[in-house]
C-alpha cells in the first residue's frame, strides 16, 4: 500500500444482526402432556429469570484470541484486532513469499466468536498503536527479530524459525475489514522511522495526524540512558524527531509515558514521577509537580483514564492515576525480590486545564499494578486485570514467580463512579476465574459489554505441556465482561447518525416511550462518544469519553425526541476518527451507532458553532393541575403517572413473552388429546 492512504476516508459500517430461535418438543401422552405443560412452565420461568439475572456482572469466557492479545483494538464493529510480540504461537501464518511461520497477529470476529490468523512481518513486541482522523490505525515501533526464547536471531530480515523482521523502526498500517476477510497488516519499510521505538506512546491529534513520544531501542525491563530515545515524532511525518526534555530527566521507568491531547490543544504528558503541560506546536515543556505516592508508568502499571468530559464539567479534562508502585529510581534492579514488593493502592488525579494541582481520590481497596480502566457509556469505570505484588516485566531472576515478576492476580473487578460523594465511588463489579497478568488488554464493545483477554508473563509461548512447573501460561481465553446494566432492556434510538462534526446543526434521535420506567428517566437521557482506543500495558492509548449537549420535546404517549448537539467546535475535546455514538437512558446504554467524527480524510476537520439547542419541554398533560398544565418547560421531570411507569422490566417481560408462547404451544398440544 502506499501513501494514497492518506486521503482515504472509510466507510462507516454497521453491526450486524442475529437472529434466535427456541423448539419444544412433546410427548404423547395426555397425563405426560399436563405434568410437560407445569414442570416447563415453572422451568422455563425460573431459567428464564435465572439467565437474565445471572449476566450482569458475570465473566464469561466466549472464545480464543489465537494468539497473545498484548495488543488489540476494537477496528470495527464486529472485529477486534489483537497484536502480540513474535514468539512461538501455534497459531500459524503464510507470509507474502509464500513461507509458513508462527503468528503473532489475529482478527477475531464478535459474531462467531472465532479468529483468522495475520501476517504482521516485523516483530510487534511492546508497540504502539492509535487511529488515524481517516480510520485507518497506526501500530508503530517493537523489537528486533528474535529465534526460540526471544533470543536475537541471526538475520533481521527474515529466515527461521519465525521469518520475522526487525521491527524497531516499523510503521504498520491495517483499514480494517468489518464484512471480509481481506484486510492485512501493510508493513511498509519506506515509510519506516528514523529511529527505533520500542515502548512507544501514540496519541492522535486535532488534525487527525498522530505523534509518536519516547521509547528505547533495545528493551530490558526499564530504560536507560545509553538507549533511551527522548525524542517525538509524527506520522505521517514533519520532519526528524525532536527532543522532549522530559525524557531525558526522567529515567529509568520512563517508557510507554501517558500522554493525552487536552481540550487546550495542549498535551499534557506524566511518565515516572515527572509531569507536564506540553505545548507542541510551539515545542514547549510546562514542569509541574511530580505525581504524587507512586510511579504509575510501565512497570510500575499504574491504572490510568481521561474522566467523562460533560456538558456539566464544561469539556473540562481530569487525568486519574490509580495504583503503581512507589520505587525510586535507583530500585529499579533486578537483584531484589520485586515480586514481593506490594504495589501502590492511592488514587490522585489533575485537571491541567484549570489547575495544576494534584487531588487525592477515593483509594483502591488494595495495591495493583497492572489494572486497567475501561470507560463505561454510563460514564463509569471499570477497573479490572493485574496483580497485588510486584510490577510488569519478565525475567530469569530466581526470585520471579516462573519468569513473571508479578504475583497474586486480582481477580476481583470494580466500577468507579466520579460522580458519586467522595468515599463512596467503588464499588465491585465481577469476579473473573482467569488470571491476567503482563501482556493483558481489554476494550469496550459496541453493545457496552467489555473484552478481556491476553496475560503472557514469559519470552515465548508456553503452556503446563510444554514446561509443568510454569505458574502462569500464555493465555489465549477471551473473556467477555457484562456491566449491571446488562439485563435491563436496551433503549433503540431511531436516527443516530453515522457522521458528526465539529459544531453545526443539532440532530434529532427518537425513543419510544417504552424506553423509559418513568418520565424522569427522558431527563435521564444521554449522547455519549467513546473512542475505544488501542490497548496495550494496562493503558488505552486514545480512549475518551465525551457526552454531547441534548435538549428534548416529550409527547403525549410518553415517547420523546431528542436534539442532539455535534461535538464541540473544537477537535481538540475529541480527535478525529472512528468511534462509538451511544444513547444512554438512566444509565443504559443502547447497542452503539459506529460514527465518524469529522470528514474521514486526513487534515484538520472544518469548524462551526453549534447551533442552539430548542428548550426541553414536557406535555402539558402530563402535570396534574391547570397551573401546571400552562408551564409546558421544565428543567425536572414531572411525576411518573403515564403507562410507561408501569412497564414491567426488561427481564419480566421477556419471561413473561416466553410463558405465553409456551401456554400456546402447549395449549395446542393439550386439545390434541
């Protein structure tokens, strides 16, 4: 592929629908037919009721990702991309010249829960990734070609066991497929770095270009300075890499660094203990205070999220950082036991847009490296993955729990709420049976639910098979996460859009009235745009959150229709690119409308202001008293008094659509007798 690919623009494609069907058999006999007709019934409820109520908030393990899911991303609506480093995966590939190898690449398809393996040429190992403003995703830098254990191999550029490159200097570039099976990894040697990255960090920008901050060139389990890499770049390119100060003083956990596009057009960017405002266009370096309690940069693994930016907080970024480790940087040696170290439990966040500052928040209920937050529709996180003791990273020391120099997975995953009191903003979500430790990933799906998978703590493939005293194997298992919300029954919105801008004319999107328990659940209604972003070391390079300013006309028959803004005239709030538009009533989020925001071509997306919304208005029926009846706004809703109010839940009306249909059938059956 060439570089044409710079001003394409992709298609937005939709999800696919599939449909269930249930059969009953029966028996021939008329007194069988009456104890069939009341043990079904009675069984059919209770299983009914059973299976709704036993998926909120449940792991389930679905498939298998083919190969270690270091990486992955959400690439379309019904296909995530996983990306490992070059090992000895039994998964295998035939390249472009016709040669097999090990994989280290898989699309994985959401509606059959299987896996195609891909050829990604040059060795992926601890890269990193984002999506271009047109939608084609960018996975950058790695390791050079390695042989069995991960040891370097004689040739860089192809040859045995693994036929694999050197990919320090890579650029990757895949325009996922959502309906084929054409789509490959473009690993495209002319448009090559000039330096090598590994543990590099990608964060796409208010033109839809991508800058690409940091590294090493050789690996090890921290950087040093005689490899270190402090320098950014951009692709598609402007120029030779330039030095960010940070990174020279910030040795050695300075890889992988968390770097964010605020809405000021600024980035600000935390790696070790250091921090700062970044401005650059003009290519300048605001020091602020260091992080507080504890490092939360690879391997110390800290968990860390951009907050929902809201209409109420006016777009306002808050950075939350959550468990780590608190070592110092002459600590990071391996002639100790780390992985008896116990991590870091605090939580603190900024604001750099309007405080330089350091908050402390609501602390987890024990140290973790490793977690990772999810950002939830309903404007929540979930946290989950990692470990009690010790950091990321693998090693031979006698001291590491196999080769992992983390130990005691955490199997117990949380939400946070930033909306609620202060001491009160987690709680617990499910519990996993499968232990993620280094190497695990996990991504937000379009129907709310979460995809986890991936935890590989050693150099190659392993499992009990190939060596029976190893703690913790690779991991191919695919979990899929179920959040509270998952048994109510989901809103269906009637005219989301597939495009939004930046500013311009308000859209209008239509629910019915038995979306809503209540009338105040309209009040309760949300837009949300989530970017997903590409998951790697506990960290989602890209994702956000944003919700967009509504107002609504409610009916008589209690349905409503809702005007909805376009994101704020400012990219810098939300790059450009593919992402996920959802509607969100009192907390449930509808299946997502995959969009694109901005024009889907490369280049600064135009513009406008967003045009004002109509005032929110109620049915003058729906207040009780003449008095009321003349004030049709209202800013609360009025008391629940329509049929919508009685609707029974999602899960009771979906038992009881069962129980009819089976007194029907076996209705029929009995009157045959």
């Amino acid at each position: 592929m060439s570089t044409s690919f710079l001003s394409q623009s992709r298609q937005s494609v939709g999800p696919s629908s599939q449909s269930y069907s249930r059969s009953c058999s029966h028996s021939t006999s008329t007194s069988l037919a009456k104890v069939l007709f009341q043990s079904v019934v009675l069984g059919l409820a209770g299983a009914s009721l059973a299976k709704a109520a036993s998926m909120a908030n449940t792991f389930q393990i679905v498939g298998n990702s083919g190969v270690s899911a270091q990486q992955l991303f959400l690439g379309s609506p019904n296909k995530i991309y996983f990306v490992d480093k070059t090992e000895n995966n039994p998964l295998r590939v035939t390249s472009s010249s016709g040669v097999e190898h090990a994989a280290w690449g898989s699309e994985y398809d959401l509606r059959t829960n299987e896996f195609r393996a891909m050829d990604v040429v040059s060795n992926s190992f601890c890269a990193g990734g984002n999506v271009l403003g047109n939608g084609t995703w960018l996975n950058v830098g790695g390791n050079q070609a390695i042989t069995w254990g991960g040891l370097t191999a004689a040739s860089q550029t192809g040859g045995q066991p693994y036929d694999d490159f050197d990919g320090g200097k890579a650029i990757r570039l895949l325009d996922p497929c959502d309906n084929s099976t054409a789509c490959e990894w473009n690993d495209d040697q002319s448009l090559y770095m000039t330096t090598r990255r590994w543990y590099p960090t990608l964060e796409t920008l208010e033109d839809g270009r991508i800058i690409i901050v940091g590294g090493c060139s050789w690996g090890g389990y921290v950087n040093t300075e005689a490899q270190n890499n402090p320098t950014y770049e951009f692709f598609p390119s402007r120029g030779s890499p330039v030095t960010l100060n940070i990174l020279t003083t910030t040795l050695p956990a300075n890889l992988f660094s968390f770097v964010w596009l605020l809405p000021s057009g600024n980035l600000f960017i935390q790696t070790n203990w250091g921090t700062e405002v970044f401005d650059y266009k003009k290519n300048t370096e605001y020091l602020l205070d260091d992080v507080p309690s504890a490092v939360r940069t690879y391997p110390a693994s800290g968990a860390v999220a951009m907050l929902p930016l809201t209409p109420a907080n006016n777009w306002t970024a808050t950075l939350m950082f959550c468990g780590g480790t608190d070592l110092k940087a002459d600590q990071w040696t391996t002639n100790w036991n780390i992985a008896g170290y116990p991590a870091d439990k605090t939580c603190v966040k900024i604001s750099p847009d309007v405080s330089v500052e350091w908050e402390y928040d609501d602390p987890l209920d024990t140290g973790r490296s490793m977690g990772q937050f999810i950002i939830l529709p309903d404007g929540r996180l979930w946290f989950g993955n990692g470990v009690a003791l010790g950091t990321a990273g693998y090693g031979n020391e006698s001291w590491a729990i196999g080769r992992s120099y983390g130990d005691q997975p955490l199997l117990q995953s949380w939400y946070f709420d930033p909306s609620a009191a202060s001491g009160k903003r987690w709680s617990k979500a499910g519990v996993s049976t499968v232990q993620r430790l280094y190497h695990s990933s996990a991504t937000l799906l379009m129907d709310g639910s979460i995809l986890v998978s991936g935890s590989n703590p050693n150099p190659d493939y392993v499992d009990k098979s190939i060596d029976p005293s190893i703690t913790y194997v690779t991991e191919y298992q695919v979990e899929i996460f179920y959040p509270d919300y998952w048994d109510k029954p989901k809103p269906v919105p009637v005219g989301m859009p597939k495009n939004i801008s930046y500013g311009g004319d308000y859209f209008n999107v239509s629910l019915p009235s038995d979306a809503f328990t209540s009338h105040s659940d309209i009040n309760a209604t949300k837009f949300v745009i989530e970017r997903t972003g590409f998951s790697t070391h506990a960290f989602n390079m890209g994702m956000r959150h944003v919700e967009l300013d509504s107002s609504f006309t409610a009916s008589d028959d209690g349905s409503a229709i809702f005007h909805v803004s376009q994101a704020p005239p400012n990219p810098a709030v939300i790059a450009p690119g593919p992402a996920l538009l959802f509607c969100v009533v009192n907390g449930v989020p509808s299946e997502a409308t995959w969009v694109m925001l901005g024009t889907g071509q490369m280049g600064r997306p135009p513009t406008t202001e967003l045009a004002e919304l109509p005032t929110s208005s109620w049915p003058s029926s729906w207040f009780a008293s003449s008095t009321d009846s003349a004030t049709t706004q209202s800013a609360s809703a009025p008391s629940s008094s329509s049929s919508s109010s009685s609707q029974a839940s999602g899960a009771e009306r979906r038992v009881g659509a069962s129980v009819s249909l089976l007194l029907l059938i076996l209705g029929v059956i009995m009157l045959a007798f």
